[in-house]
C-alpha cells in the first residue's frame, strides 16, 4: 500500500508541475496540428509567475508561460505555443549557446532570437497559424532591412538560424568595400534589433547552459528523428506543417563551423611526420640483433631509425584587397591562423594582393591578428592570382590559403603544395570555381 500512495503522490507532482496555463493551448495544438502535437510530447511546459516580460518564453527544453499567455486570444495561445514548441525541436537555445561560444564576445544574443523567430514564425504562418500581432517573420524582416537581392530572395529551404544571423551582421550592404571598422558589427546589430522591434520583436529564447533545463537535454540527432517522425505524422493526416511540403532548413543537424574545418585542415597539413632514416638503426632492430647474436640465429632484416623533418613548416597567406570580406570575418579569419601557426610552430607570411601582390610581412609574435587587420587594402583595383600564387610558391610554402571572393582569374601555374581558397561567401558551383586546391566557405 506505500508503494501505491508513492506512486499517487508522485503523480499528483508531476501533474502539479505541468503548465495549467497552456492545457487548452497544447490540445488543440494536438488536435489541429499532428506535427507540433507529437513534438510537443518531448517539451517540457511550466507555469512561471510574475508579470515583466513576455507571456512565454524557451529556456533549453522547456517552455515557461507566464501569467500574460492565459490574457491572449485562444488562437493567439495556440499560436504562440506552437512557436515555443519550435523552439525546442530546433534546438535553438543550444545553438544559440554554441554561437555565443564560437563567437565570443562577438556575439549578439538578440540577433540570434531575431533570426530564430523570423524562421519559427514565417512557418507557423505558411501553416495558417495565428500569432500575436504584431508578429516578426522572415518576409517583413527583409523587406526592413537593406540587404542584398539575393540575400532578401532567401527563403525557409535556403536558410537556417545559423545562417540567418550571420547575414544579418555580415551582409554586404551592397556596398562592395568590405573592409569595415570594427563598430560597424554593433552598428548592424542595432539597426537589426530596432527593425525587429519595429515589427513586434521581443526577447523569448535563454541560452544558459547553467540552467537546470540544459541538463540532459536531447542531442541533436535526437532531435532530428523526432522531427522525421513528428512530419511524417503531419504529412500522412494532410494538416499542419506535415503538410506543407517544405523541406524546412532550419532542422537540427550537426554543422561543422568553418573555424573548426580550417583548423583540422591546417594542422594535418602542417604537422610534421617522422621519416626514415637509413644512416641509423632503429631500436627495435638493435634487441632483435643483440638477441640473434646470444642465440646465434642469423642477422635480422635492417630496420631503419626515424627523424623528425628538419624542415620548418610554412604558411602563405594571401588576403585579396579587392574582394568583399567585413571586418569581424576578417579578425576571426586571421586568429584562426595565427592560432594555427602558434600551435605548428610555423612560419606566417603574409601577401596581400589585387591584380599584383601590393604588400608583404613575415608575421610573428602576440600581435599577429592586429598586424593583419592593419595591413593596407587598395580597394581600388581588380583581382588576379597570377603574382600572388607565384610569390607563394617562391617560399616554399607547406600549404597556402587566400582569402578571396574567386572573382578573377587563376592562371597556369599550379602549385605542388595544398591551396585552400577561403571565400567570404558561398561556394560557387560553376565557372569561378578554381582549377585546383579545395574551396572553404567562411559563410556558416
């Protein structure tokens, strides 16, 4: 009988722990929306009082609802939980987390909630959700902000949250110069959130991972079947976001940033092996002879020894002045080479070029990222690869990477050593891709 009144009381507990708040909201979901009913099975739903801030809000896997959710219209609390139960499948309080950890100080929390919210509310809306007005989604948010053609021509299969952020405070602005100061990322930031707050922005996503709700969260993989399994559900009963037919972009997926890539690429490419060295015997070749000679057996097969390659390993660097890179990739980009350089004790030269390589260093010492971010830029002419790429394997190099936009042309000679085309953008998959060396993308 203890057991059995355990058991109750256990119950009663958890019942008591459920939002009362968005019962009515979380079944009509079900009932409306097969999708976001199973995904809203895996998220957890709490009652939170106070009145300041916003009616509902997702810290990790977990949905709070504050007293202001239960003053909304029925439809505008089916709506608005439907958002937050995107949220948590798309696991964007995670990622926020590892954009603030990739980014550093650099990184604009409410930029990354804008982006997250355009996506959730532009697909809640082609699904014929209502939301609270004013609502921010994708569409009005381009139409806000003075972005490129092909940048405001994005659409929910062409965009994650991830990406999305990332053009909000790197986008060109048409202006073609690229090089800009480093107020200019605080700038976007601002102009961004005042444009979202115009249109109905306000904070709704936590990213701490000291909070009790990162705890045993979910991986992403996880997530990614459920969201397989919760839009196979949708699309078989023809209601909700299952039936749209959208390939949404914005799905939990392992995404390899480019900082990470360059790193791995750089430090297999520079770390040194050990190579043969006939001139002396290996150790293992001396026990088995000593060992023939005490049994008298005959002389064991010559067993090289091995030295490390004397050779220091060496990075060019070319920065194309003309092409279109903002300063905050630029800063990054350097430090993720210099880092490199530091790890492999390698040596750094740096040429930067348009048409002709306009200036040179050998880079050393704690500085190196400034040092390259204070390089002189012409700006004023155009692009071609045939001096730098002849500079560059004048040195010797053991690998060279340059940062480019690939807009101009490549020329005969090919190096025998690795070359790594960082572009500021997308890859191109057609007539500017280069001849050879392989093509990073610093865009995600």
């Amino acid at each position: 009988m203890p057991a059995i009144v355990k058991r109750q009381d256990w119950a009663k507990q958890m019942m008591s722990a459920h939002s009362q708040r968005a019962a009515y909201a979380l079944q009509k979901l079900a009932e409306e929306d097969p999708t976001l009913g199973v995904l809203a099975l895996w998220c957890r739903h709490r009652d939170v009082e106070g009145t300041e801030g916003p009616p509902a809000w997702t810290a990790g896997e977990t949905i709070h609802y504050a007293p202001g959710f239960s003053a909304l219209e029925p439809h505008e609390q089916v709506g608005l939980a439907a958002h937050h139960v995107l949220h948590v499948a798309f696991q964007h309080a995670s990622r926020s987390h590892a954009m603030r950890l990739r980014f550093g100080d650099r990184f604009h929390g409410e930029v990354y909630n804008i982006a997250a919210d355009a996506i959730v509310n532009e697909t809640l809306l082609k699904a014929g959700f209502a939301m609270p007005r004013p609502v921010l989604a994708l569409t009005p948010l381009m139409a806000q902000l003075p972005v490129e053609r092909t940048v405001r021509e994005k659409t929910l299969t062409s965009l994650d949250a991830d990406a999305l952020y990332i053009l909000l405070l790197h986008d060109r602005n048409g202006s073609g110069s690229g090089r800009s100061n480093e107020e200019d990322d605080v700038t976007k930031a601002i102009r961004v959130r005042s444009a979202a707050q115009d249109i109905g922005f306000s904070p709704d996503l936590e990213d701490d991972p000291s909070t009790p709700d990162h705890s045993g969260s979910a991986d992403e993989a996880d997530w990614s079947q459920r969201l397989a399994f919760a839009m196979e559900q949708g699309r078989q009963a023809g209601r909700g976001i299952g039936s749209l037919g959208l390939r949404l972009e914005d799905l939990p997926s392992v995404k390899t940033p480019w900082e990470v890539v360059l790193r791995r690429i750089l430090t297999n490419l520079l770390t040194q092996d050990r190579q043969p060295d006939h001139r002396r015997p290996a150790r293992r070749w001396l026990a088995l002879d000593a060992w023939a000679h005490r049994v008298h057996e005959d002389q064991p097969a010559f067993l090289p020894g091995m030295r490390q390659d004397r050779r220091m390993p060496r990075i060019v660097v070319g920065l194309d002045s003309s092409g279109s890179v903002d300063f905050p990739r630029l800063r990054n980009f350097a430090a993720q080479v210099a880092a490199i350089a530091r790890r492999t004790q390698a040596d750094l030269h740096l040429l930067v070029f348009d048409e002709d390589v306009r200036s040179s260093a050998v880079l050393s010492g704690p500085d190196v990222v400034q040092k390259i971010c204070n390089m002189p830029f012409t700006r004023d002419g155009g692009t071609s690869f045939d001096s730098v790429i002849e500079e560059a394997v004048a040195l010797d190099p053991s690998v060279i990477v340059i940062l480019t936009d690939l807009d101009g042309p490549f020329g005969a000679l090919i190096p025998s050593c690795p070359v790594i085309w960082a572009v500021p953008g997308e890859v191109p998959k057609n007539g500017s891709h280069p001849p050879f060396g392989s093509v990073l993308s610093l865009l995600n």
